[in-house]
C-alpha cells in the first residue's frame, strides 16, 4: 500500500550550489548527503514536513541524471517517490496493470532504502520510484 509521497528527487548540476538556496532561501536544513554510488549519484535530503527533497548530482555523465541535464539545462523536478509499505507487492500490482518496470527487483537506494523504479512511458511522463525501509 502506498502510504505517502516520501520524497521528489530534482536534478541539480552541483549540489554545493543549489544549496544556499535550499537553506538560505527556503530556511530548510540539509539533513543527510549522501553518494550513491550504483546510480552514479550524490544526493542531499531536505524535509519539508513529511515529504523530503533529494537533490541528485551526477558523479559521471553515464549518471542518469547527467542525460536528464542535458535535456533540462536548468535542472528540474526528475522523480517522485511514494513509500510504501511493500516495494515487492507494490512492483507486481504496477506490472500486472500493464505498466514497465524499470526495476524487477528493488535495489538499495539512499539512505539504505530498498528502491524501484517504473517507466515514465508508462506513467503519463512521471518518473516514479517506490521506496521502502529495508528489511532487517
Ligand atoms: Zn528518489
């Protein structure tokens, strides 16, 4: 079951350049960095009550994000993330509703959560991911 939208990942060039606005600007806290080293990534969490804020920066421009720079100079809003509380069910429900699955199996993302993704043909141009506490 989805249980809330636990974070919107958004694309930055540098991460040490996106942050004054995050904290100066916006009055948030950076609470967790992060690199990722599968998807080619460092990451930065914010809170904004319940619902965090990733900020991803490409370490190489194999880097998923990297291809998303390069389409969105700018940067922007790349995914969003809902948690739930059974990745697995969760991916099988979607493909058995005929919707492509990045991910088969959850991988582990940041800050040790199991992750997936799911096509964004197949979500009406949304990247989503579904993320769930890892199991112990
Ligand atoms: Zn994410």
């Amino acid at each position: 079951m989805i249980t809330r939208i636990d974070h919107l990942g958004i694309a930055v060039k540098s991460i040490d350049e996106a942050l004054p606005y995050y904290e100066k600007a916006l009055g948030l806290r950076c609470e967790h960095r992060e690199e990722v080293v599968s998807q080619k990534v460092r990451t930065a969490f914010f809170s904004a009550g319940e619902v965090h804020l990733e900020l991803l920066e490409p370490t190489s421009p194999e880097s998923p994000i990297a291809k998303f720079l390069e389409k969105n100079p700018s940067g922007g809003i790349h995914h969003i993330a809902f948690a739930t509380s059974d990745i697995t069910g969760q991916l099988k429900q979607a493909g058995d509703t005929g919707v492509k699955l990045l991910h088969e199996v959850p991988f582990e993302g940041a800050a040790g959560k199991l992750v997936a993704f799911l096509h964004p043909k197949s979500t009406f141009g949304v990247l989503t991911e579904f993320c769930a506490p890892k199991a112990h």
